[in-house]
C-alpha cells in the first residue's frame, strides 16, 4: 500500500526539516483537505475549478438526458411481467393494432405496429410488406417462452428489462433474430460482467451462435488465459463433439497471440 | 485580470529566493504542467486521479443514456418540417390512425393515437373516452400554424424540435395546452437564454398567460433589477392597461424583496 504514503506522521529528523522552513513545501488538497508535498502535487487550484465546473456540467447533461428518456419512454401496453397477474394484463391495451404470441402460452401479448416497426427492422419489413402478420394481425415468435416475450415487448417500449442470466440469453436471442442492437448490447454487456471460468465456454459457443462479437471476444480472452485447464473440461470436449471448427478458432487465437507476443518481445529486447 | 497571476515571469528578488532552496515549494500541476505555489495549490495526486475517474464514468453514462435516447426516438411519419416540401410528406405515414388538423392550412399532419396519448394527458383523455376526435379520426388544433403544429408532432417522437424566439412561443403555448410539461420546459429554457431588457415585459405577461414559472420568475427577477426605467417603456403602459393586476404583482414583488434585503442587512450588523 503506497498510496497516501505523504500523509505518515512525520519522522524526528523530517519534523526538524520542516521546523527549518522546507514546512511552506507542504501544500493542503483543497479536496480532501490534508496535506501533500510536491511528489504528490495534483492540480493547480485554477485547473480544479476548471475540472470542477465540467464535472457540474456533465451532471446536467445527465440529468437532462434522463428527463428525455422519461419523456421518450412508452408504457407498454402489458407492462413489465408480474408474477401474481401473469394471465391478467394490469392495464388496458391502449390502441394497440397487432399481437405477438409466444410457442409455449396463447395468451397474446399486445402490441402497436408503429413501435414493433420502429425499434426492429425485421418487424417492420414483415408489418410494411402486408405478409401474413401484418393481414392476420398476429405475430407468432417460435421458440421462446410467455416470460421472455413479454419483457422483450416491454423493453422495446422502456429500453428496460430485468435481467438473470437465463432472461440474458433469452433476450439477446430475440434481439439477433429481430436486429434489436439496442438490446443486444445490453444484454451482451450483462452476459460479460458475469463471465467466469466455469461458462465461458458455454457463453463462447452462445456467443458464436448468435453473433455477439463482444461476448465472443471477452469469452475467448478468458479461455486464452486458461488453457492449461482446457481440454480437461467436460464442455470443451462436448464442443470438439459438436462444433470442432469452433474449438479450432480458440487455437489459432491463441497461436496468433503468442506469435504477436514473441515478435513483441523480440522488436523490444534487440537494440 | 488576477487569473494564472501565479504564472508571472519571477521578479530578480524573487529568483535569487528560488535559488536559495524555496525552489521546491513549486509544484507542477499534473494537468496543464504549469508550476503553482502553496497558495494556488489545487489537488494532491490522489484527489486529482479520483476525479478523473469520476469524470470518465459520467462521460460513459453519457453515452450509455444518448444511445438510450437514440433507441427510445420514433420516426415521426412525417419528419421535421422541410420548407422545399412542405405540403408533401417525405416519409409514407407508416400505421397512423389519426391526423391533426391545423386552423391555417388543410393539409393533415398524421400520428398516432399510441403515440399522442403517451405524451399527452389531453390527448389520452380526448382519445381514450371516445370523443368526437377519437371517432372522426381527426384532431383539429385551434389558433395554431401548420409549422407550429408540425413541429409540436415532431417534438412528441423526438424530444427535438429547432427554436427560434417565434416557435418557441408557439410551442409553448401547445405545450401548455396539452400538457407536454417535457416540451415546455424546454421552450422555456430557451426563452430565458433570450431573455433581455427590451422583451422582459412582454416575457413577462406571456409567462404570466401560459403558466410558465421559470420564465416568468425570470422576466420578473430582471424588471426588479429595471425598476427606474420601468414606467417609461411602452410596454409598460399597456400592461397596465391590460392587465394591471399583474403590475401590481412586479411592485409588491419588488418591495417584499427591498424589505426582505433590508432585514438582512439589518440583522447583519447588529452585534
């Protein structure tokens, strides 16, 4: 721990310097208020202002974007899912031209053309070209659940969705299949932040499936980092099974990384 | 000018004193790596690196809420005014189910029910109880300019709308009407940006008519800060034709604020 190191007490023959006048040397941290010396100077007082004022203005930036997504946001004519009315809409379809219903429930989850057609390009060559669920007004999504319909809905109206890991993959399987990116990205970045050693492969495989890059990438750095390990898993043999090509990519990434860290090394170590 | 005074070049008597060891009481801001003394000291280090931090993750929520807002924004069916083809929609209107009827000029702006009732408690209870609007399909705004109108659609899908001072009052007024307290605000930030001694009476009782606080706090608070030019400006004299009520809000406004700055000052020198 050498971090605020310049605040230990000072020793006898430092506090007999200090006594002497090196004492004007030590300066005081208009932030924190303690004292540092000149190895541990930060900002001049006019470039704190300065940083002071743009943290301030950033913070209203927020808060107007904020007040635009509110404004922006649409209730969904179903709402987010509640587990105690799953089968009773809280509130009133409001206008709503068109449904979507899930494989596994025929209760309808209702929805506007306008909003379905603005937020997914799929959705809207299917409602604008008169095909069969813009005539029957009924949009059939095959496999997926009541659950994961209808959060999908709603996200497309809120830009919000309550994530697990399992609603994450159901979510950005949608999301490919409709070019939602918006929800894709969100739904990549949840799946990142809970990577581990034990589902990376899983999530490598998932990744590839469904074309999520970023997933993809964070997947392969983390089995890079374990391939001693590799090969003695049960999934990486399932995968050498199932997807052989795949396994392979994971090789040459790993070849090519050596390789660049090599000739790195090499380029830095010669004169 | 007493900004980046401690940048001064050093005077002779000031050098030879660096020379004798005060030399190490400067310090190098790690910002714009200018040297300050003790007395222009900003941050230590640690404080400084925090802020940074800070100021990154604001600028990444930033970008997180743009994106959101980008996801969130319709197309509106028929897209901000264009003056080259103001009477032909460059977009179809794609699932509208009901157009807006301006007093000035026939051609219909297209939207939908969705749409206008989730901006707008005035339109969700005209549209929602089955009023003459809701089956004619039609919604006719009274006292209002084809563009206004338009750009009062186009504010509803986008939370963007360009300002000049006439549109501004414009929207305002519909904003006011309808119950778009988003849109409002914004008119009203825009008008107080423009606000100055030559329109502040006028600001003044149009904030006054439309319910605008903010602005006419603001109008007010510069005709207090007037008050010995106020009589003789020709706005004045109309008003107080008008609509003197409202003159005499600005007078006992401005001597409850002589009062009040009188106790102040009282209390403050008492002992």
């Amino acid at each position: 721990m050498m971090r605020r190191q310049f605040r230990r007490p000072l020793s006898e023959d430092e506090e007999s310097e200090a006594e002497n006048g090196a004492q004007e040397a030590m300066m005081k941290c208009v932030s924190c208020k303690e004292e540092y010396a000149a190895s541990d100077a930060g900002t001049c007082r006019e470039c704190y202002e300065e940083a002071s004022e743009t943290e301030e203005e950033l913070k209203r930036e927020i808060e107007d974007l904020k007040a635009k997504v509110h404004f922006l946001r649409f209730w969904a004519p179903l709402g987010p899912l509640d587990h105690h009315h799953q089968q009773r809409p809280a509130v009133a379809p409001c206008f709503t031209d068109v449904v979507l219903v899930a494989s596994d429930n025929p209760v309808p989850v209702p929805a506007h053309k306008a909003v379905l057609a603005s937020r997914s390009p799929v959705f809207r060559a299917m409602l604008e070209n008169e095909m069969e669920e813009s005539l029957s007004g009924t949009i059939k999504i095959s496999d997926v659940s009541y659950d994961a319909l209808r959060s999908f809905v709603n996200y497309l109206y809120t830009a919000e969705a309550c994530l697990d890991e399992h609603m994450a993959c159901d979510l950005l399987v949608l999301a490919d299949k409709y070019q939602v990116k918006h929800l894709k990205t969100y739904c990549e970045k949840y799946m990142i932040s809970k990577l581990n050693w034990e589902n990376s492969l899983l999530s490598f495989a998932f990744a590839n499936q469904h074309n999520a890059k970023s997933l993809f990438d964070a997947a392969q750095s983390l089995i890079m980092d374990n391939m001693d390990k590799l090969s003695k898993r049960e999934e990486y043999k399932e995968l050498v099974e199932k997807d052989p090509r795949l396994v392979v990519e994971i090789y040459e990434a790993y070849l090519s990384k050596q390789v660049n860290t090599a000739a790195h090394k090499d380029s830095s170590t010669k004169p």
